[in-house]
C-alpha cells in the first residue's frame, strides 16, 4: 500500500467509521473492500444497503460509500 493509499484509508475511517476497510489482491475480484461492522435493519436492506462494498480503486470506494450513505439517509424517513 502506497502513502497515499493509507491517507486515503485514514480519510475514508474518519469519515465513514461504520466499516471495516481491506486490500485484496485476488485475480478477479476488486481490489479495496469496505465491510460494515454492525448489521443492517431490514428496511436499509430493502433499499439498497448492503454490509460489504467492493471496488477495483479507493476513488471507487469512496463514491460508493458516498452513495451508500445516501441510501441510510432515506431509509431513516
């Protein structure tokens, strides 16, 4: 992992504490995963919430959780 990957890790825990993030290399699969620590209620899960995120960039990560968030966020009205 590069200095600049982990300050991106460092951003993404600071501003999205609810996960867990990890680095696989594994021909195939994406490269950066997000897993969520606590589980999700039903209704988030009826409306696109997911407990874990994969994706091949931290930049894709990071819009992904951005996204995500949107989805909790109206899931609470």
């Amino acid at each position: 992992m590069t200095e600049y990957e982990r300050r991106l890790i460092d951003l993404l825990t600071s501003t999205h504490p609810a996960w867990r993030y990890e680095e696989h290399d594994l021909p195939g699969l994406p490269r950066w995963w997000a897993i969520r620590y606590g589980p999700l209620r039903p209704d988030q899960r009826r409306a696109g919430a997911r407990d874990v995120l994969g994706r091949t960039t931290l930049h894709r990560l990071a819009e992904a959780l951005a996204r995500h968030d949107e989805i909790l966020h109206r899931s609470r009205y």
